[in-house]
C-alpha cells in the first residue's frame, strides 16, 4: 500500500522548539517526536516495495550486470539508429527508381521523425509500466518488420505507411530516453560516461552503418541493403529477451555505486504520467529553454546533415558512398565526443559545456558551403570537428533535466525534450528538401541552420538565472547558476 502526504502543518511556534535558545516554549529534547499535523491519502492499489535480499546484504562482487544491461541497451540503440539512417542513403534510388521528389521523401522522413520524437515521452511511460525488457523487444520486433516489407512498396503510401508510421513509432519506443532511464535505474556511479556512450550509439550507429548500407546499395541494390537490416533485427530480438534486465532488484542487487536498499515507486498510467510530466514541467522557464535549444539540435543534426548531407555530396559532384564515408566518420568522432562530454558533464558547468556544444556548432555550419571541394581536405575536416559535436548536448541536458526535474521523472521530461528535438528534426528535414527543390542546394540551409545553432548557444546561459515558480515543488526545482 501507498501513504501519500497531502497536507503537512508546522505551528510557527515550533520554530522556538527547535533550538535550545530563549523562546517561550521549551526546546524539543533528543529522542522526543515533534507534534504536527498532516493529511494522507490511503493508495491501496499501489505499492511500495522495500526488500533487501541477502545479496543487498553482502559486499557486491566486482562485476555488477549494469554493464551488462547498458551493453544490451548499446546494442539496441546502435541498431535502431542505423535504421534512422537509412532513409539518406534511400533518397537517391528512391528519385531515379519511382521518381518521387526531394520534397515528397522528405515529407515522410519528416513524419517519422516528429513519431520518433513524439512516442519519446509516452515511451519513458510505458517503460515504467513495463519494464524497458518488453518495451525493447516489441520496438525491435516494429522495426524489423517495417524493414523486411520495404522492398514491396511501389507507392509512396506504402513507404508512408511502412517508414513514415510502422518505423517511426518502432523507433520511437527505443528512442534516446530508453538510455537516461537506463542509466538512473542501474547507475549511481559513472553515470555521466554511460549516458554519453549510449547517447553516442544513437548517432553511432546511425553513422557507422552508412558505409555499408551505401555499398549494399550501390553493388546489390537498395532491396537487398534492407534485407540484410531486416535480418540483423531478427538475430537482436532473442538476444534482448534473453539477457535483458528491467531493475536491479530482479537480480537482487543495487544500483551501481548505490549503498542505500532501493524503495520501488508506485507506477502510474503511462499517458497520465508522460501527461502531468508536461503540465509540471512547462511551468518552469528551463524547460522551454531546454526543450527550445534541443529543436535546434535536431534541426542542424538528424533533420539537415543526418537527411541531406549525402544528396548534398552527389550534388557537388561526390559519390554516394563518399558521403555515406564522411557520416561515418562523423559517427567514430561522435563516440569519443559524447562520452568525453559525459565525463565533462560530471566535472564542470553543464550550462557552459551546452554554450560551447551549439556555438562551435554554428560556426562550422556557416562554413560548411565552403567546404565542397574535391581538390581540399576542408569538407573530411568538417566531418571529424562536426562529429565530435554531433550528441555532446545529450549528456549535459540530461543532467541539467534531472537537477531541475528530479531523478524519477528524468526519463519523462527528457522525453518531452527530446519530442522537440525531433520536431526541429523533422522541421528542417522537409524545410532543407524543399529548398534544394526550389533553389537547388542546400546552402541557405546550412547558413539558416548555423545561425540556429549561435541562437541556441546564447540562450542555454540563462537557464538557472531566474528563480522557477515551481522551485519549491517536491519533485521540481531551480538549478544553481553555475550548474
């Protein structure tokens, strides 16, 4: 059962009480319980579970099955985001094969990035309610069969259908915030490193598996490329159900560098609770800022260079599968630079660290026009700098999401951040189509873009400036100005 305090009333003369200084009431004496008076909710169907298991009891052993589970949830992240990445590397044989526009394969890759962002929150719920073990398998068991039907289509409502709904609600369900909830539920320690690594996976994947989709693509044909995705997901789904863990608990054990018993919260319905993580959350200026620099985010990486970065090479006279090299060299790069960027954000300023992420970010965009050349080695240059960059905000955000918003709802509210990194994401992915139809190239998109990315750099400073109106909540607070 679940005793809710309501109501909690201190008499000022307390106060006097609680200390042994002059006062017309006599201080509280050690051992003596103060009087007060409070009002609680009786909760019979919820729970709070407090168990400690002789393993809890006894020294841990030198390994701990959070890495287990972290590897697992790498895995899993890695997989889902090179199914993200395929679409750039389909534009192509898409316009030569059916003769779909730019702009119309845009549109759907758009709407499965606005699913993919949008699922986010509700997902964080209904990995509560679940376990992330189920919400994992059923994500991976969306993807691998909206894949294995793409070599079918021959109607782009086929490919809506399949990539643009089936795909982005799969992806969706193992989005980004499957990994902060990993991360709070199994780590006490080294939480910073873990969530870069697994906020790189994202990106990662996503990038490293171009090469090999491009030359499956340019050798064999698109169909086969997605065959051979198709299969990988396959192989991935018992491996999952297998070894997959949802709690610490299930194994008896704490979480990692914890050396308290752990006290399992009362879950809640997965839409009330993504809901009321909204309505809270929104009362604080953080968050707009937050969630207004991660639309950012998503529009100068997923939405521009993660879409358009390989039509943007073949446009300047590159091959496709030189574009797809350079991703994946942004994608090495985004590894080591996200999990430096998660040790950073355990030592220093994360206010600071996300000014300096989104402003030489914008630099390097607004000279990214300039840097189509065959004969130069500036466009491989952009690609390392840019890599290093592309989900360094990740760990920071989150961080600065859990110090304002509190640690049990960090999986919610990062989700709704994140629903506005796709939502940029999917903006600038039809928007940057769009123009490459009408003025054919992206450079104002790239410029458009880049000074985004200065905008966001300058903004992020002023969260924690102001006191929130929801500082004195229970669950919500303001963040210190050197945070």
């Amino acid at each position: 059962m679940l005793l809710r305090t309501i109501y909690l009333s201190l008499d000022p003369y307390m106060r006097g009480r609680m200390n042994a200084g002059p006062s017309y009431a006599p201080p509280v004496e050690i051992g003596e319980v103060p009087l007060f008076f409070y009002l609680r909710q009786f909760r019979p169907s919820e729970r709070i579970n407090v168990k400690t298991s002789p393993s809890q009891r006894t020294r841990p052993g030198p390994f701990h099955y959070a890495w287990v589970v972290a590897a697992i949830t790498f895995v899993t992240l890695l997989l889902t985001a090179a199914i993200r990445a395929t679409p750039s590397v389909l534009i192509i044989p898409f316009e030569n094969e059916f003769h779909w526009t730019p702009v119309s394969i845009s549109t759907v890759i758009s709407i499965n990035l606005v699913l993919y962002g949008l699922i986010g929150p509700f997902a964080a719920g209904l990995i509560q309610w679940f376990g992330p073990r189920k919400i994992m398998v059923v994500s991976l068991a969306l993807l691998g069969a909206g894949i294995a039907l793409t070599p079918l289509i021959t109607r782009l409502e086929q490919l809506l259908l399949l990539w643009g709904i089936l795909v982005g609600v799969g992806t969706g369900l193992s989005a980004i915030v499957l990994g902060a909830t990993i991360v709070h539920r199994w780590f006490d320690r080294y939480r910073g490193v873990v969530l870069g690594v697994l906020s790189a996976s994202t990106a990662t994947g996503q990038l490293l598996f171009l090469p090999l989709l491009a030359n499956l693509t340019v050798q064999y044909g698109w169909r086969v490329a997605t065959w051979a995705i198709a299969a990988v997901i396959a192989l991935a789904i018992p491996f999952v159900a297998l070894f997959m863990r949802d709690t610490p608990r299930q194994l008896g054990l704490r979480r990692l560098g914890s050396d308290h018993d752990e006290i399992e919260s009362a879950v809640e319905n997965p839409i009330l609770a993504a809901t009321r993580a909204l309505f809270d959350a929104t009362r604080s200026p953080a968050f707009w800022l937050l969630a207004g620099s991660f639309f950012i985010c998503g529009a100068s990486t997923n939405g521009l260079i993660g879409t358009h970065l390989i039509p943007a090479c073949v446009d300047h006279g590159f091959s496709e599968v030189h574009g797809a090299n350079l991703l994946a060299a942004m994608g090495i790069c985004d590894l080591i630079g996200t999990t430096l960027s998660g040790w950073l954000s355990d030592r220093f300023s994360n206010r600071w660290l996300l000014f300096f992420y989104y402003g030489l970010r914008g630099l390097s965009l607004l000279l990214l026009p300039w840097s189509f050349d065959l004969q130069s080695f500036k466009l491989p240059l952009f690609a390392v700098f840019y890599g290093l960059d592309w989900i360094a905000t990740v760990p920071p955000t989150v961080a600065l999401t859990a110090r304002i918003f509190g640690r049990d709802r960090v999986g919610l509210v990062f989700g709704w951040i994140f629903a506005a990194h796709q939502l940029g994401a999917a903006a600038a992915a039809s928007f940057a189509g769009t123009l490459r139809t009408v003025e054919g190239t992206y450079d104002h998109a790239f410029l458009i873009s880049g000074n985004l990315c200065i905008i966001a750099a300058v903004s992020i400073l002023f969260i924690g400036v102001r006191p929130s109106r929801v500082a004195n909540s229970s669950e919500l607070g303001s963040v210190p100005v050197g945070s």
